[in-house]
C-alpha cells in the first residue's frame, strides 16, 4: 500500500521524553523528511512558547501527558489566547479515549498519533496533511 | 521490512530514559508488596505505575524490544486487575508484581543485546496469564513478535541462552535436601568405618571407600553447582541507586556522579536483597557529610562535580564493596572531641582507630539528626546489618581526599564454613569470617580483671568469656577449658573459651526457632555430619555484647 510522499517542513516536537525527541530528530533527518526544521520542547510551557516565536511552523507534534502544562492544556490555551490557529497541531498519546480524542478535536487538534508509532506512521501523517493544506488544484 | 529497528542506533537513550522507570516501579510493588503482608492491603498509588509501564510498553514496541514490551503488557493487565479488585490484593500476585517489574529492569539494561532477552519474558508472562485466568487469551502482537524473534535468531545460529526463572523457594528446598543428603552420606561413612574395623580390608570394602569417597566428591561438585545458582549480579542492587543518589544530590544541592564498576559481580539473593539498605545509609553518608558543597570545592581545586564510586570485586570466596568519595575525607579532631562528649575512650594517635569510632551506635545518628533535618544517617545500622550478613566494614579516608568504606561479605549464606567447637559436650559451628585465631590455653594466661576474663592475644588486651556460661549449657565445670577461639567483628576482638577444636566443616544453615530465644549468641543451627544438631554462633553478637561474665 503506497502513500503520497511528504516533503521537509518546519516542526515542533513537544514532549517530555528525551528519547522521543531522538526519535522524531531520526524521522526529520532521514528519507522523504530530511532538510526538515525540527524545534524541540521538552514541556508544554517551552512549547508554547516557541509555537508563539514560529507561526510558520508546518505542524507541531504534541504529547498528551506532560508535566508543567499538557497537551491539553497547551491547546486549550492556545484556543483562549487565539495563537496561531492556522498551524495544525497533531496529539500523540499512548491509549487514548474517545472522550479524550473528542476534548482535544474540541480544543483544536487536527489529528492523533498513537504511541508505538514508526517512522512511516509520522510520514503518512504528514502526508495527509499537507494533501490536505495544498491549494486546490 | 524491518520498521521495528528503524530507531535501533537509540538503544542507549532507550536504556537511559527506560531503566529509572522499571526501577521506581520495581520499588514501588516492593513497598506494596511489604504494605500487603503487613496487612495494608490499599493499591491507590498503583494507578501511576500502569501509566509507567504502558510507557515503558509503548517505548519497548517503537524499538521493536518485543520480549520487554511483553513483560510491560503482563504487568499492566496484573496492574489493572489489582486496581479493579481488591479480593485480587494477594501474596501471590504481590510476588509476580515484584518479580516482573524485577525482570523488566533486567531485560531493560540488557536490551542492548536483544538476542539474551530469550524465553524469560515469554515465561513470565504465561504465568501471569495463568494467574489472572486469561492463559488462552492471544496477547496479538507481542506474542507474534517474539516468535519471529526467536526464528530470527535460531537462523542466525546465535546461541540462544536458556534462562528460566525459578522460584527462590525451590532452589532453598534444593539445598535443604542436599543437606540431607550431607548428613546421609556421613551415616554411609560412619557404616564403612564399622565394617572396616569388623572384618579389616576387602575387595568388597575397597569397593565400597571408593563408592563413598566418589559420592564425597560429587557432593562437593553438587554444592558448588547448586550455590552457582543462587548467585544474582550485582547489578540489581546498584542498578537502584542511580535514581536515589540524583535525588538526594539535588536535595543537599550538589552535584554528584555515581559511578559503578563491577555490576556483574554475584553474590547470593539472600545477601542482595539485604544490601540494599546498608549501601544507601553509605551513600547518604557520602553524600551528605563527604561530598563538599560546590564552591568549597572549586575553591580548594577539586571539579565542581564530585564523584561517588560504587565497586564490587569477588575475592575468593568473599565479595568486596567499596562506596567511595572524592570529599573531604573524616575530622578526626570532630570525631575525637564527639566522642569525649560522648564519655567513650578517644584514642588521640591512632587515626584508625578514631576513624573505626563513627561506626559505635549512637555515634553516627546523634549529630546528623540535627545538622541535616531528620535525616538520620546511620552508620553504626550499616556496620550493624554488615555484621549480621557475616561481613565486615572499614573505612579508609584522607584528610581533603574523600573516604572510603570497604565492605567485605560472603558470596552466601546459605552454607557456612565453620569451625565446629565443643562447650560442655556440645558441638557448635563458628562462622571462620569471623575467627581471627584459635588458641590453646597456657596455665596462667587467663586473667581475672573486674570478675571479667582477659587475655593477651597480639599485644593487646582482650575480653574472653566462657563458652558454657554465655551459651547457658548449665554444666558445672570441674577442669578449665582447653583452647579459645578470637571472634572479630569489624574493629572489636572476643574471646570464647571452649572445650575442643573439632574442625571445619561447611554446614547448611537452618532457621531457629524464634521461641527458642537466646537471639544475641546463636544465629541459626545445622545439622552436623554426625547427624547432631548444633547451634551456629553468633558471632558478630558475641564479639558486641556489652557485658559478658
């Protein structure tokens, strides 16, 4: 099953773990991603502030559970504060309820990625997006 | 299409980030699993742990460790039923909670070399499958995966290490019937040496030494194969440490690095499992009252980070272990002036000597209890539980330098080399790692200062009390006792009058009943070749008595 290629962009990683951060810095510099700008906070606070410093990011890849502001959190605040709204923000969880996925669509993200992903998940993802972003042809 | 190492070159983050994890939640089900057995049957904290270990699961499946994220996936399940159930809240399920948090820990640091992950995880999990009543249940993906695994690495011709887990209980039950066997054996030999002295030398008989004196042999093999099994890496226990000294440092606002060396080292689960408490009293103490604060630090030369060694070495048939700082080493003149205040004798030359005071109980507690809110480092309890194991524990420090304590321990407990004594027609066993000397008793050596035995051994004075009044035999003495044995216990020398040296013997170690009392001079017994029971000495409880007749 094939999918359409995504190209490099501009991107924010928030999570807490450092190991997720080495992951996602593998699936930026390699295959069809390599080239991308990869910014990385390690907690929701650091996030939101360098979503507030990049409006031009391609998409911000947030984890749900997170000390110092969640993922929730920092979504509801960016509602309230109306920062940036046009960049795509996708929630990464590792089980997630539909209540859960349901409070954060209300809260503004596009999507979910669920934990254990592989590289090509996070692709496709990214893919699918900028399919979707694309001018109409 | 291998996406399960597409983050393979992450191993060691993997491991870094992992570990901490399986090892707070090792800790916490053996705070549960004491809480349980002491009646306290509540499991609200456990709800974190599940989070823990689906993140462990989750990071286990990204680099495609299949046998940990198996082990994770069990313990979560077991995690949920005793949340959801508290008829569920059993020793048994305590004991499988344990054992798997213990085993993720292990096959987390080993996960550099997946192929000795192996058949352990698959094991453990179908336990807890069995223990929850799902055993039929697919587990879908682990399972898979693990499988292929397997085939992978049988294609590879890799030598697939069969480990099994056992119950600890088993490989105790194993020893206790080749004790049985021991005591069996010497009735054969006693029958031998019967019918040699009846009907003198034979074919038969020839026949008959060799038979016995093979088995002697391939009992002696069997010991060491079954003490083989019970040995564990050290590593379980140093492998705590790490998370407990980050934490305290950055309490006490230092910086310090915890270095470990020899984490391979093996001892016996009965003495690992009783390290644990006597190391972090060292290490507190390392860190507290050792290591300088930053500044000091800088401005007498030294980095600003200060190092903690933690070192394990096998000597023979012993294990040595060295906590060392690089701070600025004992007081003497605090420990001396403490000591005074204190009213004890204060050597004022001996650097030793004063350095040997700060493991006196009481010492070490009274002024750490004031300086460092409730934090009561007690050195004199790590000596204490030292001596206990049949060990012993010295320090070693320069002025500026830092200190260092050494403790050296048995690889077991579980048999004993003993020297076999006599008191009053009793056989007791002597532990040898604590006899310093045995000695025969010259008329006119023993000395009576204070009603109190002395003698002179190796120029100094020492205490020597008498076997039969100490161990309560009851037997009137008629003649004075031949030898006595110099117990030691760290710095401290006793000595024991008895009747007869019989020999050295290894001797399988057996509880005591508690009822029958006496806990200070007796630590367990054992049943000698003869088929006699004896009493094991206490040694180190001897040598601390404070007052002996």
């Amino acid at each position: 099953m094939s999918h359409a290629t995504p190209r490099p962009g501009t991107f924010l990683v928030v999570d807490d773990s450092a190991l997720h951060h080495q992951m996602y810095r593998l699936i930026f510099s390699k295959g069809p991603l390599a080239g991308s700008t990869v910014y990385h906070a390690m907690n929701g606070r650091e996030g939101y502030a360098l979503l507030a410093a990049h409006p031009e990011l391609t998409l911000v890849l947030l984890d749900l559970n997170m000390p110092e502001m969640n993922g929730l959190e920092l979504l509801s605040r960016r509602q309230a504060e109306g920062l940036h709204p046009h960049v795509p923000v996708v929630l990464v969880t590792t089980e997630s309820t539909p209540e859960d996925e349901a409070r954060g669509r209300g809260a503004g993200a596009w999507d979910y990625l669920r934990k254990p992903f592989q590289p090509a998940d996070v692709e496709r993802l990214i893919a699918r997006l900028q399919a979707e972003r694309a001018p109409a042809a | 299409m291998d996406h399960d190492n597409a983050f393979g070159e992450l191993i060691q983050e993997y491991i870094a980030e992992s570990l901490p994890l399986a090892e707070a939640v090792t800790d916490a089900f053996l705070a549960l699993e004491r809480r349980w057995r002491d009646g306290d049957t509540d499991a609200a904290d456990a709800a974190g742990l599940k989070g823990t270990l689906h993140t462990l699961k989750g990071n286990s499946a990204m680099m495609g460790l299949a046998p940990i994220q198996l082990v994770a996936h069990v313990l979560e399940d077991l995690t949920a039923r005793i949340l959801a159930d508290t008829a569920a809240r059993t020793e048994a399920a305590a004991a499988l909670l344990v054992e798997g948090s213990g085993l993720l820990a292990d096959l987390v640091q080993a996960a550099a070399n997946p192929a000795a992950l192996g058949g352990a995880a698959e094991e453990y999990a179908g336990r807890v499958r069995v223990h929850l009543g799902t055993a039929g249940d697919p587990v879908g993906q682990p399972l898979r995966l693990e499988r292929r695994n397997i085939e992978r690495r049988a294609d590879a011709g890799a030598d697939a290490s069969g480990t099994i887990r056992v119950d600890f209980r088993r490989l105790d039950t194993m020893l206790e019937i080749f004790g049985e066997a021991m005591i069996e054996r010497s009735a054969l030999l006693e029958v031998y040496r019967g019918l040699t002295a009846r009907y003198g030398s034979g074919p038969e008989i020839a026949d008959l030494e060799r038979a016995v004196s093979a088995l002697g042999a391939t009992m002696k093999r069997l010991e060491t194969a079954l003490m083989q099994t019970r040995l564990l890496p050290i590593a379980t226990v140093f492998g705590r440490f790490g998370r407990a000294v980050r934490d305290l440092a950055r309490d006490e606002r230092k910086r310090v690095r915890l270095v470990t060396e020899g984490d391979d080292t093996r001892l016996d689960k009965t003495i690992l499992d009783r390290l644990g408490e006597p190391l972090v009293h060292l290490l507190s103490n390392a860190i507290v009252h050792g290591v300088e604060p930053e500044a000091e630090r800088v401005r007498v030369g030294k980095p600003p980070e200060a190092t903690v060694l933690l070192r394990a070495a096998t000597l023979a048939d012993q294990v040595q272990i060295t906590v060392a700082d690089d701070g600025r080493g004992l007081d003497t003149d605090r420990i001396v002036a403490k000591a005074r205040a204190l009213g004890l004798d204060a050597p004022s030359a001996d650097r030793e000597a004063i350095h040997a005071l700060i493991f006196v109980p009481g010492f070490s507690t009274a002024e750490q209890v004031s300086t460092v809110a409730g934090r009561g480092v007690g050195l004199d309890a790590a000596a204490a539980a030292i001596h206990a194991l049949g060990g012993g524990i010295e320090v070693a420090s320069e002025p500026g330098r830092g200190t260092s304590f050494t403790l050296t321990l048995p690889l077991t407990l579980a048999i004993v080399r003993s020297l076999i004594v006599e008191v009053d027609e009793e056989r007791y066993a002597v532990p040898l790692s604590h006899v310093a000397e045995t000695v025969r008793l010259e008329p006119g050596t023993l000395h009576e200062i204070n009603s109190r035995g002395v003698a002179m051994w190796r120029g100094s004075a020492i205490h020597v009390a008498d076997g039969g009044q100490l161990l309560g035999t009851g037997a009137t003495r008629t003649a004075p006792r031949n030898y006595y044995v110099v117990l030691f216990a760290g710095p401290r020398r006793r000595g024991l009058l008895v009747d007869r040296l019989v020999g050295h013997q290894d001797v399988v170690v057996k509880g005591l009943d508690p009822t029958l009392g006496r806990p200070d001079v007796v630590s367990g017994a054992t049943i000698l070749g003869d088929g006699r029971v004896a009493c094991i000495l206490d040694a180190a409880g001897i040598v601390a008595l404070r007052e002996v007749a």
